[in-house]
C-alpha cells in the first residue's frame, strides 16, 4: 500500500483571491469578442520511450467539428532527434486528430528533447480558463529509456512500521532499479548488489542521492523526505537490504533507524 490509500494528506486550504479598483472614468470599452470555436492540444505531458519506438502521437482537438479544415503547427522549438508535421487535417465531423511525430535513431537513451508547438492565433480561440485540460501550446520534453518492470519490491519503514510493495523497474542502460514506494508519481532509484550486498541511492543519471522525496505530506510540518546515512553501512540479510535512514521534514528529522528492503524478481 503507498500513502495515498493509508493517509488522508493534509487539509490546508490554498485561499484566492481577486482584488478589484474602483475608477471615476465612466468611458470603459469592453475588448472584442473572443472566438467560441478553439483548436487546442490535449496531452500535456512528458513522453518517456522505450529505445525501440521510433515515433509517438499527440492530440490536437476542435471545439467545431463541421467541415473539412486543415491547421498549421507552429514549431517553436524541438529537439534535432525530432520531426513534427507542419500541419494536422480533420475530416467534416472529425473533433479529435492524433499527429505522429517520429524520433530517430540518433535520440540518446536518458537525454530529455524540447519540444514545444503551437496553435496559430487565429485558430486558438477562447482563452486560457481555470481547470482546462488543453490548450494551444504544448511544452513537453521527449526522451528514450529502457526501464523495464523485472518485478516487485517489498520496503519495510521503521516509522510507519509498515511494509509497502511496488513494481520495480529496471534499466540495463543505467545499471539502476526504480519503483514509486511511497506515493505515485514519486519515484526513488537505486543500484544494487546481492551478490557483494551493496546499496546506493542515486538520481536517473546516477549521482549518489541523499534525499528523497516520497510524497506524504505531513498533515503538521509538511512535505516529508528520507535521508539515507550512507557512513552507516549497508547489511543485507535472507535477500533484504538493511540500512540506516531518517524521515524528515523542513522541521527536522523524526530520528533515525533501519529501513529494509527486497528485490522480488518475476519468475
């Protein structure tokens, strides 16, 4: 179980608010109407490839679906690995266009790709709201990687003195495990040994990680992270790795003690 089924996260409410002038000029004239129709994209999000895909799609939605009509994509900038169709075609009744773009072999595993399109301004109508789920400028980053899941992993927390299982991710590129243990979204990598017992938290590129963040908000004192005390050594015992760690939060830490964990590997 990960937080999100075992804590319910803190209840602080984020208040808005708008601030309004008063002026004595009564000769206020309202801006032009904005269009009712609007062409926008609908997936904003980071596109993580496996090394063998060789192109992925986006969607480009119509509020209007009647007639036949063609729209130009305005590339404002994108990796060279990238190729993007310079426009995207709807058929009369047609609201929703996926638009391939390919990826070439030259793209390096791990190496994030900008890219960023746009809708013309005469074809974005409405304007941005609050709460849209599309728009007419998409930002992403595009990159290949080889994590593949090999299994499960079963984390045992000190603090919680509970015991959590994730699906464990494994990169034969990197030489690096990765699982989201604590909460979605949140994902710790780490190398590991069985054969010599050793363990490193690390980042995606490698680097000794000290700190992780693991998503629970602590509904007094905040975001928690881990910190692992890497001067402390590493005891692996019947298939689990043994270290030392700490919970923290900016307040300070909530002590320090052993976490365990164990690779499950699929048969």
């Amino acid at each position: 179980m990960k937080f999100n089924k075992l804590f319910m996260m803190s209840g602080l409410a984020l208040a808005s608010f708008m601030l309004f002038s008063c002026s004595e000029d009564d000769n206020y004239t309202p801006g032009g109407t904005v269009g009712t129709d609007s062409v926008t994209f609908v997936n904003e999000q980071n596109y993580a490839l496996a090394l063998e895909d060789t192109q992925f799609s986006i969607t480009v939605h119509r509020s209007n679906s009647q007639g036949a009509q063609t729209i130009p994509l305005e590339v404002i900038q994108k990796g060279d690995v990238l190729t993007v169709p310079s426009s995207v075609s709807f058929e009369d009744g047609e609201s929703d266009k996926d638009v391939v773009i390919t990826v070439s072999d030259a793209a390096k595993p791990f190496v994030d790709y900008p890219l960023v399109i746009s809708i013309p301004a005469q074809y974005a109508g409405t304007t941005y709201t609050e709460g849209a789920s599309s728009y007419p400028r998409l930002q992403v980053t595009v990159h290949k990687e080889d994590f593949r899941q090999i299994g499960t992993l079963l984390y045992q927390s000190w603090l919680f003195d509970d015991t959590w299982e994730s699906d464990l991710y494994y990169s034969e590129y990197l030489g690096t495990y990765r699982c989201d243990i604590f909460t979605d979204g949140y994902p710790i990598y780490f190398k590991a040994n069985e054969e010599e017992g050793t363990l490193t938290f690390v980042n995606v590129d490698g680097v000794v990680q000290t700190d992780n963040q693991i998503g629970y908000n602590h509904p007094s004192y905040g975001l928690m992270f881990t910190r692992w005390n890497s001067d402390a050594g590493v005891i692996f015992q019947d298939g689990a790795f043994y270290f030392v760690v700490q919970y923290r939060v900016s307040a300070g830490s909530f002590g320090e003690n052993y976490d365990a964990l164990m690779i499950q590997k699929a048969e």
